[in-house]
C-alpha cells in the first residue's frame, strides 16, 4: 500500500516517520522549504517511546505526484485545508482512501465535496508534539495512538487493509466501530479544554485552584447537549474521564489553542468552536459564545498587527 503523508510537520512527521521505519511505503508531500531542511538533515523524532532518526525520507513536491496513492494521511490545522487539499488531489485515484487526523467535523465536508465520500474516512489522533525550530519533531508525552474507521458501508473492507498496514508500527492503532461518535467525543473534550484555558489563559490546575471549576463544568455541558442534539451522546465512561481531565487538582494540561495564542500563531476558532455552536440550532450557549468572541478578538488583534 502506497502512503502520502501530507505534509512533514509535528504530527504526519510523526506517524509517517514511524510507519516508514516499520517499513511501510511511505511518502512526505512537503513544501521546497520542509523540503530541503530534510534533505539536508533528515526526519529526526525525539520521543520516550523511542528515538528516531531517518537519514533520507522520501519525498515529493505537489508538482511532482503523477500516480495516486493508496492511503493519504492528512493531518494539517484546519486553516491550512483548502491548501492542503488542492495540492494533495493528483494523488487521489479511484481507490484512494483519504484519513484525515483533524479535530472538529467540518473538515469532511469540505472533503467530502471535493474528493467525494466514499474516499473519506473518520480519524483522529492521541498525541502531544511540537515541531523544534531545527525542524525536530518533538513528542511531549508516551500517549500516541491513531483511531480511524469507516464512515459508510463502503470503506468497511478498505479500512481493515489500512488497520492492518497501520498496526505494529510503533504507536497504538484502534480501528473505529463508530468513528463518528469518536470524533465527537474528542471535539467535545477538545472544545471545552480549549474553551476555558484560551478564556482565562491558564492551565487546569490554575484554573482548579481559583476556584473556576465549576465554569469548565459548565463549559463542558454546553458541548454534551450540542453533541446530543447532533445525534452523537456521548457515553457515561466519556463524559467522566472528560469531568475529570477539566477539574484535575494540579493538572499542568492547557489546550494546543492556548499555547497556539501563547506563540502568537493562527488559531482554529472557527473549525473548533464556531462550527459547535453553528451547530447547536435552538440552544442557548453563552459560555461557547463568549470563548469565540475571546478568540475572534484575538485574531482580530494579530491580523491587524500584522498589518502594521
């Protein structure tokens, strides 16, 4: 099976330089910039699982990509999608199957509209990393697992050839009886962590010990009952390991949205948290709209700074 991995960043570089150390066929679609600093130094991971290094990663250029391949992993921010999608879509052939690792839902729309359906599949990924300036991925914690699986009766076959090319390849791989509700429960998780963190800019535990718990609490009811009225509950076993994880004593947990507004990046206000209350029809969500407002105004600050 013929792998394109979209883009050399933190998390492709990752399960991509993983699979290609177990073996696989796999390929880096990258920018000339990614690019040279490869060719130069390699595809470097420093993780406690284990370090990596490979010498001579194989490469392409969007321009390049005459055949499609079998499996293309996607795992770009949501801002960067369009892009991605326009320079990846040579690659895909008739039984291409596309798994992209992005949070949120509303990016397999976009997918599905361009590629058609039945080449998408569900995804989403467990992992904490950085990219290091010298181009070093960097994983922050042992958490590494990849959960995929079919969407529709269609990719039920494909999906098992893909879980068997994606296990034993150094991170954990659960393949989805109902991907879609796995996704849902991550966004959910996501947007409440993300939501109260990027709010009061501190960390878990900070916000634990100011007595602000009972605000993420809030937060994360919010999310559950847009979830619900979605058609995607989410189970008693999720809703208490995500109570949990939001009102941890000491937790050092802070979304990557925080730490994205902490670097002064681009943030996914819109794919995160807009589309969740676009999708919340009659309901009221005060504490959703507040968090978009507070990210909004963010990026509303650093778009005309930049202008400056």
């Amino acid at each position: 099976m013929r792998i394109l991995v979209v883009g050399a960043g933190s998390i492709g570089g990752y399960f991509g330089g993983r699979l290609a150390a177990a073996g696989r066929d796999v390929t880096f679609l990258v920018r000339e910039r990614r690019a040279e600093m490869l060719r130069k130094d390699g595809l470097s991971i420093v993780s406690p699982a284990g370090d990596l290094h490979i010498p001579a990663p194989r490469l392409i250029l969007s321009q390049e990509i005459k055949d499609p391949f079998d499996l293309i992993i996607l795992s770009c921010k949501a801002y960067d999608l369009d892009e991605a999608a326009r320079s990846f879509s040579a690659a895909v052939g008739p039984r291409t199957l596309i798994l992209p690792l992005l949070n949120g839902m509303r990016h397999l729309d976009l997918l599905d509209d361009r590629f058609g359906q039945d080449h998408v599949l569900g995804g989403q990924c467990m992992i904490s990393t950085t990219l290091d300036a010298d181009g070093t991925i960097r994983h922050l914690a042992p958490m590494r697992a990849l959960v995929f699986g079919p969407r529709f009766g269609s990719q039920a076959r494909g999906s098992t050839e893909v879980s068997g090319i994606l296990s034993n390849a150094g991170f954990d791989v659960r393949l989805s009886a109902d991907i879609s509700q796995d996704m849902w429960d991550k966004w959910v998780f996501i947007a409440s962590s993300a939501g109260v963190t990027t709010l009061l800019r501190a960390s878990i535990g900070d916000i634990v010990a100011a007595g602000g718990s009972a605000l993420s609490v809030a937060l994360l009811e919010e999310c559950l009952e847009i979830a619900a009225r979605s058609g995607h509950p989410s189970a008693q076993q999720s809703r208490e390991r995500a109570l949990g994880l939001l009102t941890a004593a000491g937790s050092p947990m802070t979304a990557s949205m925080m730490r994205d507004m902490e670097n002064w990046a681009r943030i996914e206000a819109d794919h995160i948290i807009g589309d969740l209350i676009a999708r919340s029809g009659d309901l009221a969500t005060p504490l959703l709209n507040t968090v978009l407002v507070n990210l909004k105004a963010y990026e509303n600050r650093r778009n005309r700074e930049a202008q400056q």
